[in-house]
C-alpha cells in the first residue's frame, strides 16, 4: 500500500496523466489514504496510550496526519508533504529502521566532523583571500568568494577551473591547493564514513543482541510451561 500510494503521489504530479487517468487515480489514492487512516486508528484503539510511546509511532501518525489537512485555502502549501507518506517504508522495514537508528546515532559525531570541516575552510579561506585577491578577485576577492569556491573545491565541482587563473599565475599555489584537499576531502569527509559505518554496525550488534535476548526469553517460558505441566501429570 505504501509503494502503491507513492506511485500515485508521483503520477499525480503529472499533468497529462491526470488528464487521461485523472479519476482512477484519484480514486486508488483515496482507497490507500483510507487503509493508512484505518490501520492509525487500530493501532490507536489497540495499544492506547502506549501509542504516543513509540517513536514509529508518532512519526507514522504525523505523516498519515499531513495527509487529512485541507488542500485549499492557506493549507495548500501543504500539500505537497504528502510524499512523505512514502518515509512509511522507514518504519515497515526493519532494516531501514536499523539504518536510520544507526544515522540518528551519527549526529554527535558528525557535528564534530562538521565544525572541523567549518574550522578548516575558514583557515584556507582566509589563507587563499589573503594570497590570491588580487590573482583572481571573481573566486578569490573575499572572504565569502574564497569559502565558496573553497567548498566548490571540496565537493570536487569542476575544481580545476577554479584555482585555474591561481595556479597559471602562481605555479606554487599547487601546495596551497594540494594540501587543502588532502585534509578536507581525503581527511575529513572520509571521517563521516568511519563514523557512519561505526554506528552502523553497533546498531547490527544491538540487533543481534536484542534478537538473541528475545528467543532466549522465549526459551525460557517454554521450560517453565513444560515444567508446569510435568507437576501436573500423575506421576508413573
């Protein structure tokens, strides 16, 4: 029903197909929105309060939610957030909850890596203001010209025409240029990854662990159920 309702959100985005299939469409689309509002209200009824105690939970609720507010009037900005519904696969699938357990994890992590890489653009950028203005004022001339074209370098963005002008009239600006992708692009973004991926497989362990747990539990009951009814058996 989730892909199914993407699907839709996707083919109503369409002009022409909404000409040709319009009614169907809008038909299907309604029938999934109902199935998604329905399943809300079950799980509401069945679990109570113990509902809002989810984090899936609220997050499946504010995007079926999004979907019952008003398309007309000072509302209709809003409808656009109905592909949100398609985020539902998040919550359906387990390993995608795992991963977004394991981004979610990352934050910390990440925001330190970020303000290094924040620290270390400031530094070349006020480096390479300083150096090259006068070179080339179009990607150099200031500080915010300098940061940009330095982040342009970072993300590896047709880099090599803008320190071009630099490096042609500066043949050792090359060092300038060398060591500030080293650092950031093969130091620093690089660390995101270890980050990622460290996270990543702590949420694997966690897992594993939690599943292990599980069935031991299970175990555990079933031997005191056999053992229950072993007493109450007449001995032989």
């Amino acid at each position: 029903m989730i892909l199914i309702n993407a699907a839709i959100i996707g083919l109503e985005a369409s002009p022409s197909w909404m000409s040709a299939y319009g009614g169907p469409t809008t038909v299907v689309g309604r029938i999934t929105l109902t199935i998604f509002v329905a399943e809300i209200a079950l799980r509401l009824y069945a679990e109570r309060a113990a509902f809002f105690r989810g984090p899936w939970n609220l997050f499946d609720f504010f995007v079926v939610a999004l979907a019952l507010i008003p398309a007309a009037g000072a509302y209709s900005v809003l409808r656009v957030l109905r592909v949100l519904r398609v985020l539902r696969l998040l919550s359906a699938v387990r390993s995608m909850r795992m991963v977004v357990a394991a981004l979610v994890r990352t934050i910390p992590g990440m925001a330190s890596i970020g303000a290094l890489l924040g620290m270390l653009l400031y530094v070349f950028s006020v480096m390479g203001t300083e150096l090259f203005r006068d070179i080339d004022p179009a990607n150099f001339g200031s500080l915010g010209r300098s940061a940009l074209s330095l982040f342009q370098v970072t993300t590896g963005d047709d880099w090599a025409n803008v320190i071009r002008d630099v490096t042609d009239a500066q043949p050792w600006s090359w060092a300038f240029f060398i060591a500030y992708i080293v650092l950031s692009t093969y130091i620093v973004l690089n660390l995101f990854i270890a980050v990622a991926v460290e996270a990543l497989d702590k949420e694997s362990d966690e897992a594993v662990e939690d599943s292990t747990a599980t069935i031991l539990a299970a175990i555990r009951d079933l031997q005191r159920q056999v053992s229950a009814l072993e007493r109450r058996l007449p001995p032989t």
